[in-house]
C-alpha cells in the first residue's frame, strides 16, 4: 500500500517499486520457450523475459528540480517450469528487483488432477484483481497500474501459500482461493499470531473462454479471442494490518469487467475496475510493512485498440488509462494518474515497444513523465 500523505517525489518512488513488482506477473500466459522432452511425460521448459525502457520525469533528477532521464532494467526473469508426470508438475521462476536483486519469484509444485481442480503449493500468486493475475507483461500500457491496484502481495503479488483453482463450464468459470502466510509476520508486526491471509477470486467468460493458463488472466490477447469477463475477488487476514500495539484486520474487495471484441476496422479492448481496502486508519499509519498505509477505495478505466494493418513488422495499439485512490481520511485529496500512449505490437505480449506519456497527482501537486519501453520474452 501506498503513503497518501507522502510527497509526490516519493509517490513515484513507490510507483515505480511496484511497477517493477507488477512486471513479474503471469509467467507462461503467451510466451513460449524452448521445451526439452526427458521421456514419457517429462519435460523442462526455459523461458526469458525483459523489460527496459528510457524514463524522463518532471523533477525527477536528484537536484530535485531538472527532468531525468534514465535507463532502466525493470524486469529480468528466467522462467522454468517441469513435468514430473502427467498430473505433477514444478514451476521455478526469477525475477530482479528494483535494486538489481534476484528473487525468487515463483517456486511451487501443482498437482492438476483435472481442468475442474488443481493445487499449487509453494510461491505463487494470491488470487486477486484483473491487474495482479495479468502484471505488467499482459496489459495494454507499460506500468503496473499501481495507484489504483494496492492489493496484499509478499513480492509481485506472489506468497507463500497453497492454491485450488480450476475451470468449468468450458473454461468460462475460473475460481481460485487460498491461504498465504500474509502480512506483518514479523517482529513488532500486528500478525503476532501467525493468522493466515485467505484471498478467492471468481470470474466467469460470457463470451469465449480466456486462453490464459491455471487462474491467472489477460488485460489484452490483442484479437485472438472476444472477451467479455466480469471477476469478483476477497482478501482477508485476522490482524493483518498495524503493529503489535496498534492492529486491526486487513480486508479487500472488488470488481473487474474486461471486454475486447474483433471489429471490422480492428480489436476494441475496455476494462475497468473498482477496489475497496477497508481497516483501521491508527493501525495502518502504524504499519509495520507498509507505513502509513491508509484505507480507501480505488477506480481503474482502460481503452486501447488495436489496427488490423501491419506497419512495418507490427501493428500500432492506442491506449488511455485512468487510475485513482480515493483515502478515506487524508486531507492531502486522491491520487491520480492518467496514461496516454502507443504500443508497436510486433508479436503480441511477446515483443512490443511502448511510448507512454503519464501524469501523475498527489498531495496537491502534479508530475509527468515520458516512457519508452521495450519488452521481449521467450
């Protein structure tokens, strides 16, 4: 969760953690790797992802005053995945931090009986919002749409935990829940009694079924299927928020709609969300892990569209996005953020450069900046 009461410089600090965070989403959702065959149905998949991009923000440089400008690595991951037999199956992905750290990003076994129910145990992402099952690879602009999307995470929206998810109707109704260790285990912390976050999504496809695997999610397929998905996501934890002295229960809730449909004259993505993040405000300003962190209720909107014709190598893909956190005691007004922007699709969520204008308001006072990005996977 995100200080309201902080200053904008340190705002975007926070965005850009957590887009580096959100990048790290959703490994295996369209890329493909290279698969070694071992023997009767056992295989090890190795797989590459990258994300780079030139920054400039308004008084972003360390005068405080002039414009950076910057080069960055925002993600780095290697993706490795195996199948032990034809039900048991390991996933081990990587991934860098903001601080050129490698992590652990995913490390978990799952034992996927059948379409209708599978288990995952180990590191894995908690059932959440349309932006944390989709991440920073998957959807239309560059960032993480951290402002509006502050759901629990350990890292990128991952802990360690156990999951059962699975598919019916078809692959129109996904539904995933399960227990994490979740916040504030710690030292000083509020969950001094080791209580365990539970987090349950439920989405279901009243068009065609979303190719995405197990119960993660796309926030663009670029065309290859009409879409048209409404999900209902939970998370609670017993004393999950504030410090051993000053604690309160952590609860979250909310409502995602995607819809994309293949038109004559291209594909027309929108998606929208609204979140509710509701505890104590004395035992979030004493929050261990997130300090200063405040209740409220957040509203994501998004438009893109995707042109049929090939310009070059790929296609061009407009998009906007609207994203604000609305405190439900700070003084200091909502945050807000708004992105303007043109993907060059070369090969879906593959390979795609990106141009992002964004503006950015908090605490009374408004930066933008200018992104390019690059973004590559295999």
């Amino acid at each position: 969760m995100r200080q309201q009461h902080a200053s904008l410089t340190t705002h975007s600090r926070r965005v850009a953690t957590l887009v580096g965070a959100g990048l790290a989403l959703c490994a295996g959702l369209a890329h493909a790797g290279a698969t070694f065959t071992l023997g009767d149905d056992k295989s090890l998949t190795l797989g590459l992802g990258l994300k780079t991009s030139f920054i400039s923000a308004e008084k972003g440089a360390a005068n405080g005053s002039s414009r950076s400008k910057d080069f960055n690595v925002d993600s780095a991951r290697i993706y490795l995945g195996a199948s032990l037999s034809k039900m048991v199956k390991l996933t081990l992905n990587t991934e860098k931090d903001a601080d050129d750290k490698i992590h652990i990003l995913d490390a978990y076994g799952e034992l996927q009986f059948a379409p209708e129910f599978n288990v995952a145990i180990g590191r894995t992402i908690v059932p959440s919002d349309r932006a944390n099952l989709s991440g920073g690879y998957y959807i239309a602009p560059y960032e993480f749409p951290g402002v509006a999307s502050q759901f629990y995470s350990k890292f990128a929206s991952r802990d360690d935990g156990a999951v059962v998810w699975g598919k019916l109707a078809g692959g129109k109704f996904v539904y995933s829940g399960g227990a994490f260790k979740g916040r504030n285990r710690v030292a000083g912390g509020s969950n001094q009694s080791s209580s365990l976050l539970y987090a349950g999504r439920l989405a279901y496809a009243f068009w065609d079924a979303e190719p995405a695997p197990a119960y993660f999610t796309g926030s663009t397929y670029y065309g290859g299927v009409d879409v048209l998905t409404l999900g209902l996501v939970a998370q609670t934890q017993k004393d999950g928020v504030g410090s051993a002295a000053v604690r309160d229960d952590y609860t979250a809730y909310g409502v995602d709609l995607l819809m994309e449909k293949k038109l004559p004259g291209g594909v027309l993505t929108l998606e929208g969300a609204y979140s509710k993040y509701d505890f104590s405000t004395a035992a979030g300003l004493a929050d261990v892990s997130s300090p200063g962190m405040q209740p409220g209720k957040s509203g994501l909107v998004v438009a893109a569209f995707l042109f049929p014709e090939k310009i070059g190598w790929g296609k061009l893909q407009p998009f906007a996005r609207y994203q604000k956190f609305s405190s439900d005691v700070s003084s200091a007004g909502d945050v807000k953020q708004a992105d303007l922007g043109l993907n060059y699709v070369i090969d879906g969520a593959n390979t795609r450069i990106v141009a992002d204008y964004r503006k950015l308001k908090a605490g009374g006072t408004s930066r933008d900046a200018f992104i390019l990005g690059l973004q590559l996977q295999y």
